[in-house]
C-alpha cells in the first residue's frame, strides 16, 4: 500500500482579517504602498482577488491582410533568431549580415503566407483579434490579526508607532454657562451673580465705621 510521506506537522494557516476591500487591484495595491511607506510590515498582508472571470478584450478586425502582415512580424522575428546563430559559424562580417538579412526575408514571407492561408480556410468564423486576462470582481486586503489596529491606525491618517496607544481626546470644558435664576415667595426672580472683587478704598471705609 502506497503512502504519501509527510514531512513534519503540517503549518496553520496565518489568522487574517479583512482590513479593506476594493473592485479595482490598482487601488488594492495603493493601499499596501501606502502601508509600506509608513513603516508597517508588509509580510503581514495579502491581497486576495474573489469571484474571478474570464474576460476577452476585442482589440480589432481581422482581415487576410492584417493577417498576413502579423505573420510576417512573427516570421521575420523568428527568421532573426535562426540568423544570429548560424552567423556564428561565418568567418565575414559581409555574410553575417547577409545571412541574417536573408534569414528574415524568409521568415517573413514564410509567415505572412502561413497567416493568409490560416485565416482564409477559418471562412470568417473568427474575424477579430482579442487578448484575454483573469480579473476578479472584488479585491480584499488582509492583514494578520495581531497588527489589525496598527494597520487601521496607519491608514485613518495617524501614523502612530507600534509602541504607542492612540487615546480620544476628553471633551473640553465649554463656555461658562450664564447665570441661573431661581424664585421667590413674591414671583419675583434672584439672580445668583459672582460677587465683584472689593477696591482698597471700600475695605478701609468698612473699618473705619465698625470701630466707630
């Protein structure tokens, strides 16, 4: 019976929070350059692409002549490579460069005639020319749990190091608020004011009439 052998214990999956998430990988990657230059750890992030898709971008038409003319770019780039080493072996400058010269004319007609003929036998099936990508339809940055708040403090704009708390300012004390009035027996109102600070000349008046 057949076993697959192991190799030690097998390493647990690194606990990862979402910490932001985006429809574009452009801005997905901002946001760890942004982290980067702050200073943070960017072993501790990911970014991870979700619900991916197959997408084919139309580039142009295709006619027998366009597709002659992209056969005969790729012949004549592969007629250069076959050129440059067989003119290893030549003994002249002058039939080193014939030699490459006439190694991408032939690729060159070799390909534009493989492309025409190609396309023409296809009948119109696939007139068109397209490049195909993978994009995803949303784009999460994870961060691993333990630097989760670092991460968030970093990208509200505080910049704190990691050996700091970032603490809410208390309120302030306000405006002195005004004064408060209370009732009397007569339905008349008291006002409780501050008492005003008393001038030299009133304290000396006062004694004067009690020794009297």
């Amino acid at each position: 019976m057949y076993e697959t052998p192991t190799h030690g214990p097998a390493m647990p999956l690194a606990d990862r929070r979402l910490l932001v998430s985006y429809d574009r990988y452009t801005a997905a990657q901002k946001t760890v350059d942004t982290l980067s230059d702050a200073g943070f750890p960017v072993q501790e992030l990911a970014i991870v692409g979700t619900d991916l898709r197959m997408e084919e971008k139309v580039t142009g038409r295709l006619t027998n002549g366009r597709a002659a003319l992209t056969g005969a770019v790729s012949g004549g780039v592969f007629g250069l490579v076959v050129g440059l080493f067989l003119g290893l072996f030549t003994t002249t400058t002058t039939s080193f460069v014939a030699l490459v010269l006439w190694s991408i004319l032939w690729g060159a007609i070799a390909g534009a005639a493989f492309g025409f003929t190609s396309h023409m036998f296809q009948g119109g099936v696939r007139d068109f020319t397209s490049r195909n990508s993978i994009v995803a339809g949303r784009y999460d940055v994870l961060v691993t749990a333990g630097v989760w708040e670092r991460a968030q403090t970093i990208l509200q704009g505080g910049l704190a190091p990691a050996d700091t708390v970032v603490v809410e300012r208390p309120p302030s004390a306000g405006p002195v608020p005004p004064a408060t009035t209370d009732a009397t027996t007569d339905g008349t109102t008291a006002e409780h004011e501050i008492p005003a600070q008393r001038r030299p000349e009133d304290a000396e008046a006062d004694t004067g009439t009690k020794r009297r």
